[in-house]
C-alpha cells in the first residue's frame, strides 16, 4: 500500500505475501487463459469459414466475451513484472494507468456479457419462439458495442492513477490513499451496478428457466441435449460469479472501509484484521483475474457452433489416421 502521510513505525505491510502470490497466480492465468482463449477463438473462426454462415447472437456474445479476456491475460506479465522486480514499475506511466483501466474492463464487460447470455438462454428456454425472432446478429453486435462503451467509459477515472516515486522506486497498481474517499463512493455504486443487479438478474432468470424446464422433463417435452447444454450454461456462470466475482466485490467493500478507518484513526495495537483483510485482497483478486480462465468452458460446454465442429471434426482425424495406418 501506498505510505500514509505520517507513517507509523508498524505499517502491517504484506509486502512480502503479494511478492509471492502475485507473480505465480498472473503468470499461471496467463499461459492458461492465453490457450483457452485462443483456442476457442481458433474454433470460432475455422467453424464459421467452414459453415460460411455469419456467427449467431449467442456466438456473438461469447466471441466478445473471449475477447475481454485475452484483453486481460496480455496484461497479467507487466502485473507479474512489476512484483517479481519488487514492486518497481519500469514500463511507464502511460503503461500504468492503462492496467487498471484493462483489469476492470474486463471484469465488468465479464459481468455484462454473462448477464445477456443468461438472459438469451432463459428466453431460449422460455421462450422459444421469440428467440427465434431474436436471433438478429446486428442486434447482438449493437448490443455488444454498448456493453464496451458502458465499461469503458466508465472505468475512464482509473486512468488517473498513475506511477509515483516512493524509496528510490516507481509505484503502480497500489492504492492512493490522498483518493480513498473517492475510490470508496465509486465502489459502493459500482458494487450495486456492477456486481449485484447483474447477480440478480443471473439468479431470477435461472430460477423461472429452471422451474420451467423440470416442467418440461415431466412432459418430455425438451430433448436431454438442450436439457444439458441449458444446465451447462446455470453451472458454469453462477461458478464464474461465485468464484470470482462475489468474493472480489465483498473482501473489496470492507477493505477501503478498513483502509478508510486506518487512515483516520491509525493502526492501533494489532495488525492481524488489516493483515488478513489485506491478504484476501490480494487472493481475491487473483480470482477475479482468473474468469478468464473460466469463461472458456462456456464456449466449449454451450457455444451453438463449437460442439458440433467439434463433432465433425473427430470423424475426420479418425479417417485420416485409418488412411495413414492403412499405407504405412
């Protein structure tokens, strides 16, 4: 953390848990993300040149989704630089200012395009005939561009922090108490508009899809396929949100109220609650990094093209390894 203005002689530094957890956590979601996400997008674009039909809306989404991640994944090696090389930023302050503007890019763009896909799902399952009237890929791409401008435009104030010297150092990605007012009011809106309308819309639209579907399986009216793929689609996000995002927004809230707290009143006797507070800040964090990780399955578990390329495909490979063994 950055110092406070008058710095006590115990400060509860971490310093040496974020030099340690850092590094191994970003370069593990990096290579890890890199090939899930390249991977889904190489089957995205063999299975459309090879159908030469454009992507569907559902397609759409998860194709945006795919690539607000690889956004993030390329960012994790400069955040792994920066602790490796003990907390000393050698890449800019240009470059700086740009990390956390792309780290909450991501994760809200994250956010946003789960909750439309989750959305299109229940009509799908709900609704089916109006999904079918939906399935308009300009609508998917308008709604895909407003997503971007959303996130974007506001996550704008994160582009003033920048670096600052501190010990003969460059500092970046830590937090500038001279602000913390600030960061705490726009945390509490981006808390309700970014974490929990999102969280309920996801939860109401997958409780009414699975009361309707355990309707639909006493009459055999859904094929066990779309039974899987819908069930796929309820695990896999409510996973990613409580894995990686309810964790964040909730050890977040109470660590600038902590900070805030720290700030006016000092440290006191016992460093053990900001510690730990400060520690699953840091692993927390870390989860929120690794959606990235996560949001593959979807393309592969419930993407509309991915499954049946990937069916097509296996016949092939079989063919061809007859074909090799049959002239050896």
């Amino acid at each position: 953390m950055r110092s406070l203005d008058t710095v006590p002689t115990n400060n509860c530094s971490i310093s040496q848990f974020k030099h340690t957890v850092y590094p191994i956590a970003y370069l593990f979601i990096f290579f890890l993300g890199l090939v899930g996400n390249i991977t889904s997008l190489v089957f995205f674009v063999a299975s459309s040149v090879r159908k030469k039909v454009s992507l569907t809306p559902v397609n759409i989404l998860m194709l945006n989704l795919l690539l607000s991640d690889l956004m993030l994944v390329c960012s994790l090696p400069f955040r792994a630089s920066y602790f490796l090389m003990d907390s000393n930023w050698v890449f800019g302050d240009v470059t700086c200012r740009i990390m956390s503007y792309v780290f909450y890019i991501n994760m809200y763009g994250s956010v946003y395009f789960l909750t439309v896909l989750s959305m299109v799902r229940f009509v799908a399952i709900v609704k089916p005939f109006a999904y079918v009237r939906w399935q308009n890929p300009r609508r998917a791409w308008i709604i895909c561009v407003v997503i971007w401008m959303i996130v974007s435009l506001a996550s704008i104030p994160l582009l003033k922090a920048g670096t600052h010297e501190e010990n003969e150092k460059t500092r970046c990605l830590d937090l500038g108490h001279s602000n913390l007012e600030t960061i705490i009011i726009l945390n509490r809106g981006v808390l309700f508009l970014g974490f929990v309308v999102p969280f309920a819309i996801i939860s109401v639209c997958y409780i009414f899809a699975a009361v309707y579907l355990i309707k639909l399986k006493k009459r055999n009216q859904r094929s066990q396929f779309n039974q899987k793929k819908s069930c796929s689609l309820v695990i896999i996000v409510l996973l990613i949100f409580l894995a990686c995002f309810m964790p964040y927004h909730v050890v977040r809230t109470l660590f600038l109220e902590a900070e805030r707290d720290i700030k006016i009143n000092g440290y006191g006797d016992s460093c053990l609650y900001i510690e730990t507070l400060r520690k699953a800040a840091v692993v927390t964090h870390v989860l929120a990094s690794g959606n990235s990780c996560l949001d593959p399955l979807l393309f592969i578990f419930v993407g509309e093209n991915f499954i049946r390329f990937w069916k097509h495909q296996s016949p092939r490979r079989q063919s061809c390894m007859i074909e090799q063994n049959v002239k050896a």
